[in-house]
C-alpha cells in the first residue's frame, strides 16, 4: 500500500516538474497563470489534470482545441513515479529518503531544462544547494554524524568538473555547479560514482549521435542530463557499487 502511494506522489510531483520544466526557461511563474493549452490558452480543468490518466482518456489531445499534447508529459510523470518508489525501496522511511527525493525532483528539472535548452537555471541550482547545506547541518549538529565526506563531495564536484570544463571548455559553468550541489548529498564517494557513470553515459550517447549523423564532433551536447542520470544511479546504487568494487 505505501508503494502506491509513494508512486502516485510520485505521479502528482511530475505533473508539477512538467510546468517547472516548461516555464522556467520562459521566464514564468510556475505558479501563476494556473495551467492552460500552450496553444489555444484555454485554462485546464481540474479533472483534466490527472497525472498519466488525463492524457490517456483525452486521447492525447486538447478538450478545447484539439491540439496533441506531447508524451514527454505523462513520461515525465510516470518516471518521477517510478524514481520515487526505487529511492523509497532503497531508504525506506528515513531522512535519506526526503532528502534524496528533493534532490531527485531537482535533477528531473535541471536535466530536461539543460536537455532541451543545453541552459541551467540559478533558481534550479542554489535552492537545492541551500536545502542540501541544511541536511548537512542537521547531520552535524541534531544526528551528530561526519560531514567530512559531503564536505569532500562539494570539493570534488567542484574541483573535478570545474578543472575539466576549465583545460577543455567542453563544459558550462551549469555543470560544475551541478556536480557541486551533488557532492553536497551524495558525499565524496558516491560523487566518484556519479562523474564516473555520467561520463560513461555520455560517451555512450555522444558516440551514437554521431554515429547516426544527429550531431557532429564539433556540436554543443548538454551533460547536465548525463550528470543527472549519473547522479541518479549513485542514489540507488552507489553503496552497492562502490562495496563490489572494494571486494573485487
């Protein structure tokens, strides 16, 4: 039962990051004008705001206009489902799992924005840093654990990417920021996990998209997507990860 209810709040928090994800880089508000057919402007009801469900009986369409809407929203939807039940199965009910739920919903938003737009928001960035400073104090100074690693984390998001997208310029300030705010909850460790993943990835998809001529080796890919995506797995799976490799 609490798995469905994870992931129906899961569903109803990306049915929110569709709009973050779509008015940010407009330069709107994400909470004024409520939700409206970006093509016929007609305000959207209630009923037709049900995450995944509401697509799936209109068809797909507009009720008022008839325009399609796209299926990278209810994706959207139904992958920030699926991310919280995973985080909530890997922490159960603890204060990891809030704070690596905030630092997912984040993610979601930083990466389709810089996927779409290869640009990265400062109201993206320094909420969740400063949300991210204020579990750190709390681990420090209510549940008086070590915060050398998170500390470290910072460090080397900051020093790793900042160092590469200073020799190559093949990165934005975007990234480094973004790694930063990662090392901040992930700790030093799993940050390693992350880079490592995330570059991985990358050259993964970069090598693909060249291959089918989609861009050329001198075109701009955004990594913001791939820092996400590997921060993501260091969630999930960075103790698992980092324990197999000590014992191989």
């Amino acid at each position: 039962m609490i798995f469905a209810f994870v992931f129906i709040f899961g569903l109803v928090i990306g049915s929110f990051l569709n709009v973050c994800i779509y008015r940010i880089p407009r330069g709107e508000s994400i909470a004024y004008p409520p939700s409206h057919c970006t093509d016929c402007d007609a305000d959207i009801k209630a009923y037709d705001l049900i995450p995944v469900i509401s697509y799936i009986f209109l068809g797909g369409k507009c009720r008022h206009c008839g325009s399609k809407i796209s299926i990278k929203y209810p994706l959207t939807e139904l992958f920030t489902g699926i991310v919280f039940v995973l985080i909530y199965n890997q922490y159960g009910m603890s204060m990891d799992t809030l704070k690596f739920l905030i630092l997912a919903v984040f993610l979601i938003v930083i990466g389709f924005i810089d996927f779409y737009t290869t640009d990265v928001y400062a109201v993206t960035i320094y909420p969740c840093l400063a949300i991210g400073i204020v579990f750190t104090l709390i681990d420090k100074f209510y549940l008086h654990n070590d915060i050398n690693s998170y500390l470290i984390g910072l460090i080397v998001g900051l020093g790793v990417i900042g160092l590469i997208a200073l020799i190559t310029g093949a990165m934005g300030g975007g990234d480094v920021e973004i790694a930063a705010l990662c090392g901040i909850y992930l700790g030093w460790s799993n940050m390693l996990v992350m880079i490592f993943f995330a570059f991985i990835i990358g050259a993964i998809i970069s090598v693909i998209l060249i291959a089918l001529k989609k861009k050329s080796r001198k075109d701009h890919i955004a990594f913001g997507p791939f820092l996400a995506i590997g921060a993501m797995i260091a969630i999930l799976f960075g103790n698992q990860i980092i324990k197999f490799y000590l014992n191989v």
